[in-house]
C-alpha cells in the first residue's frame, strides 16, 4: 500500500530496560500531536505492556485481540486526545508467545493494521528493550529508529550490542539517538559522543544526534500521578526537551514528504535527508 498520507513510521528502542524509553515515546506522541499532527502510538513491547499504565486506563481489548479472536484494529483502538486524532493501540501483557512472534504472525499483524496505520501522519512504535526477534523486525521495517539512551555505562554498552545486530543482521546504518536523564546538555553531548565514537571505530557508521532530555522529578510525579509529564509539567525542564526533539522530528518528516509519498508505511529507507 503507498502511503497516501505521507505517514512517518518510526521505532523507539533501547538496549535495556529502565532507561525510560516508553515514558519518550508517549510524550514525543504527545509533542508531536500537539503541533497539529495526527499520530498513532502502538505498544510494540508485547511481552510486557506498560503504556496503559502510565495513561492510567485498563483496555478491553488488545493487540492479542487482532491476532487470536479476529477483531479488527478500529475497535482495539483507543482515542488519547479527543478531537486531535492521538489514538494508541494497547498490547497485551504476561503473554510469552507474543514476544518472539514468527514472520507469519508479523505478516499477519501488520496486513491487518496496514489501512489503519496510513491514515496517520505518524506512527509511533514503542518497542521492547533488547535484541529479542520481534524487537529486530520491528525495528528493521521502519522509516527511522530512534534509539534511548542514559549516561549509565550498561545503556552505552548495550545500545551499541543493539545498534550492532541491527546493522549486521539487518543492513541498517540509520540511527537517531536520544540521551535520557542527563544533567545537562554537556552530559547529553558527551553520551551521545561516546556511543557514536564506538559505532564510528567498530561498525563504520555515523549517529544522528537528536538531543537530550534533562533528568527532572517532576517526570517522576507524573509517572506516579499517571499523567504525562508534558501535560502535568508543560514547562519542566524535560517537557522543553521533548519539544525541541519533537520540532527536529516534524523537520525530517517535512524534508522527506515526497519520498515518504512513494513508499509504504512500512518500509525502512536506505536513509532519511536531514
């Protein structure tokens, strides 16, 4: 299917859990439909769902749903912000067969969101930490991969294990980094310099630096508050931060509307103009 709505898919990966990265992806969602664009964020970590969590609602139904009773994505969809066209599409969580799904479980997932997916202008995929199957497949179908980074060594080391299988495995080369939780934007610059300087030595291939976000404990209030931080604290140190990602992303979109015009959603490019 071409994608008539020009709709940008990206992933949103870590190498390890609790750098944060799910909390990222629903609030650059939240960024990125604040500036008029309509968006669908998917809870790819199938395994160990958590969106619903930090949104405070409990879905009826899920992405197992589609795959195991034959219901179809509009009724597993659920509106975020009425009126702005933000939905999410819930996973399940506890149910192992979905963490290493198969490629025909794939094929059969994505032909049957494929429709629903190209009405978007974004499409959001939060996926689970780790080089895990599914992870690699998911990440390697979409038009750009963001990877979640903290200034914690095991997140530097395991980002690069996760960047590494990606790019031998899957011939992928295009990566943006976020840096989570940094102190400042010194901090923010030098992790992302020592993950791209390893890349550059050992797999040849140059990181695309799009920005930091400030560690801030109003993120946490939010998260306890089941609220997102954008919402509970538009002007926190961590919501400008995610502004100003989400400006860096909507460019990219922009500077690619013909290409992304041609292609379907689903269908990584060789690489993104910036």
């Amino acid at each position: 299917m071409i994608n008539a709505n020009k709709t940008l898919s990206l992933a949103i990966m870590s190498g390890k859990g609790g750098v944060g990265k799910t909390n990222l992806s629903l609030n650059l969602s939240y960024a990125l439909n604040a500036g008029g664009n309509s968006l669908l964020l998917m809870d790819c970590d199938l395994g160990l769902a958590n969106l619903d969590v930090l949104l405070g609602i409990s879905p009826e139904t899920n992405m197992q749903d589609l795959l195991t009773s034959g219901a179809k994505p509009a009724d597993i969809v659920i509106p975020i912000e009425e009126g702005k066209k933000f939905d999410i599409l819930p996973a399940a969580s506890g149910v192992p067969e979905l963490v290493e799904m198969d490629e025909d479980m794939q094929e059969m997932l994505f032909s049957k969101i494929t429709k629903l997916v190209g009405s978007y202008q974004y499409l959001v995929l939060d996926l689970g930490a780790g080089i895990n199957g599914t992870v690699m497949s998911f990440a390697s179908m979409t038009q750009m991969r963001i990877v979640v980074v903290t200034p914690e060594p095991t997140s530097l080391t395991d980002s690069y294990a996760l960047i590494k299988v990606l790019h031998s495995k899957h011939n992928i080369s295009d990566f943006h980094v976020i840096v989570n939780q940094a102190t400042d934007a010194k901090e923010g610059k030098a992790t992302f310099e020592r993950l791209n300087m390893a890349c550059e030595k050992f797999l040849n291939i140059q990181l695309k630096n799009m920005g930091y976000v400030r560690y801030d404990p109003t993120v946490t209030e939010a998260v306890r508050r089941q609220i997102p931080f954008i919402k509970f604290a538009p002007k926190s140190d961590a919501s400008r931060d995610i502004l100003n990602i989400a400006v860096k992303i909507q460019k990219i979109r922009m500077e690619n509307m013909g290409r992304l015009g041609e292609r379907p959603v689903m269908k990584k490019f060789p690489t993104l103009a910036e």
